[in-house]
C-alpha cells in the first residue's frame, strides 16, 4: 500500500491546473507557423511556470496546515520545494542534450516546435508512469532505495569524470541502427514526420530527431526519478514536483537554446548533487539527513556551481 498525503481533493485540483495550463502553452504559444519563442518569451513564461509552482506549493501547504497540522505542512511542503529543485537542475542536462540534437539534424527553429510538444508531452505520460511504478516497488521492496541510492552515486561520479565524447551523434549505434530499419527522406519536409512518395510512406529526418528526443527522456527520468525518491516516496508530491519542473522545459530551451556553452560547469554541479543524494539514501538508516537540509545543500551547490562558472567565463574573457 502506497503511502500518500494526496486526497481526491488534491489529485483534482492538480489535474485541472495541468490541464489548463498544458492548453494555454501548447494551443495559445505553440501555434503553427510561429517562427519560435524569443529570448524574452522565454523568459517570461520560465517565471510563469516557476511561480505556478511555488503558488501550488503554498496552497498545498495551506490545505495540509488546515486538514493535517502545521508539522505535516511544513514537512511536505519542504519536500515538493525539494524535489521540484532538483527536477528543475537534472532537466537542464535534458534540454542541452535537445539542442544537440536540433544542431546536428540542422532542425531550423521554426520547425522544433512539433517535437518540442511532443517531447514534453511524451515526458510527462512517462514520468507518471515510471513514478508510480516506482512508488509500488518501494512500498513492497524498501531495499531498493539502497538500489537507487548506489546508483545515484556511481552516476555523479561517471558524470563528473566522463570525458566530451567526440563522435558525431550521427556515429551513435542506436542512430545508426534506426537510419538501417526506417526508409527515411535525405531532407527534411516542413513539420511532417512521415510522407508518401510512389505509394511509400517515407519517415522524415524530423521523425529520428523526436525518437532520440523521446530515448534522452527516459535516460534522464532513470537519473531524476531515483533523485526525488531520496526525499520523498509519497507519489503525490513526487509526480507534482517532477511534473511541475517538466511544464517549462519548452521555455527552458528556448531560454538557453543561445547561452548553452556558457554552462560548462553546470555538469560538476549536478553529478555532486546525485552524489549527495546518493550518499542520503544510503545511509538513511544510520543517519536521517532533514529534508530542510537537503533543500539547503542542493540549493547550495547549485548557487556555488552557477558563481564558479560565472568566474570561469570572466576568465575566459579576459584571457587575450
């Protein structure tokens, strides 16, 4: 039996505002023939999207100080704030990893946005999934947090000290072995993923790129699902926090499509969170490390990561 502060109340009500909000980014910003969202669109909807999440948070907190007690919604309400950071920090490694793709399959802005909608949409169906998969498991088998608290681990470290892989994404196996098993056009064709030429259906380039974009999603949901476990195994604040940091990946790259090779530190910073978190899940039974601590360290790192890649650039700069 899993166990969950979410009640039907809740559940509804964060149903109804991902619905709507969905409706709004995916209809209203995401209309076809939009050239694509500018630096300032970007910026404006990734604040629309972080503040709906602390909003949420704070009328989660409200109901629970009112139905459970105010230990209960301090506790809780740290936890989201938690989980919902470190969703936020894993999935900008996501993002750079889309604009790698778009970069070499030479997507022209105007036509990333059906993948990119299709990329949220698909992340989000598997993270549900994958959550409350993972949720049941805990509950019948707690030792596997000790499972995902070793792997958190040896991915930080892998992370931090995996050198720039060279080879061309084109070079990749599973690239490689898709292009051999799809009858694919040379060219790209608009927004379409399929076409029919003689009476074949053809697959388009762009059809390759939402696959590997589909494939990155769950190679990241393996690393971040893990992650938010170490804080909380209630799979209503574990989906709401992941699914909250998800709603602003579009904005997020767009955010970032310009500025990404300005964040080369940013990979340092994360794998010493998945070691951190992995260290937390590994010795829960000796010692418990508070969610208000953990929220405080993650931040922490995050803060120093940003400060030291700041400084790195400067120097960069300056250097003739």
């Amino acid at each position: 039996m899993m166990n969950t502060v979410g009640t039907p109340w809740l559940w509804g009500s964060f149903a109804a505002i991902i619905i709507v909000m969905l409706t709004i980014d995916l209809l209203l910003q995401g209309r076809r023939g939009e050239q694509t969202m500018t630096f300032k669109q970007a910026a404006c909807w990734s604040l629309v999207w972080v503040s709906l999440a602390l909003l949420f948070n704070t009328g989660f907190w409200y109901y629970l100080n009112e139905t459970a007690g105010r230990a209960v919604a301090d506790t809780q309400a740290l936890a989201f704030l938690t989980g919902y950071l470190i969703e936020k920090a894993l999935a900008v490694d996501n993002v750079f990893v889309w604009l790698m793709l778009f970069s070499y399959f030479a997507v022209p802005a105007n036509l990333q946005r059906r993948v990119l909608i299709y990329g949220v949409l698909g992340a989000i169906v598997l993270r549900t999934i994958m959550i409350f998969a993972g949720s049941w498991l805990i509950s019948q088998f707690a030792w596997l947090l000790y499972v995902f608290g070793a792997f958190l681990l040896f991915t930080g470290i892998k992370m931090a000290l995996a050198k720039e892989d060279g080879a061309a994404i084109g070079d990749k196996p599973v690239v490689k072995w898709l292009r051999s098993h799809l009858r694919m056009t040379d060219n790209l064709e608009g927004e379409r993923f399929f076409v029919r030429r003689n009476g074949l259906l053809y697959t388009t380039p762009l059809l390759l790129v939402l696959i590997l974009v589909e494939l990155s999603d769950v190679i990241f949901a393996v690393d971040s699902i893990p992650a938010i476990f170490a804080v909380t195994t209630d799979p209503f604040i574990v989906l709401t926090s992941n699914l909250f940091a998800i709603l602003g990946l579009r904005a997020m790259y767009f955010l970032l499509a310009n500025v990404a090779e300005r964040f080369t530190m940013l990979k340092y910073g994360l794998s010493v969170i998945l070691v951190f978190i992995g260290i937390k899940m590994l010795i829960v039974d000796f010692y418990h490390i508070p969610i208000a601590v953990s929220l405080g360290v993650v931040a922490g790192i995050l803060v120093l990561t940003l400060l030291i890649n700041a400084w790195v650039n400067h120097r960069k700069s300056i250097t003739p």
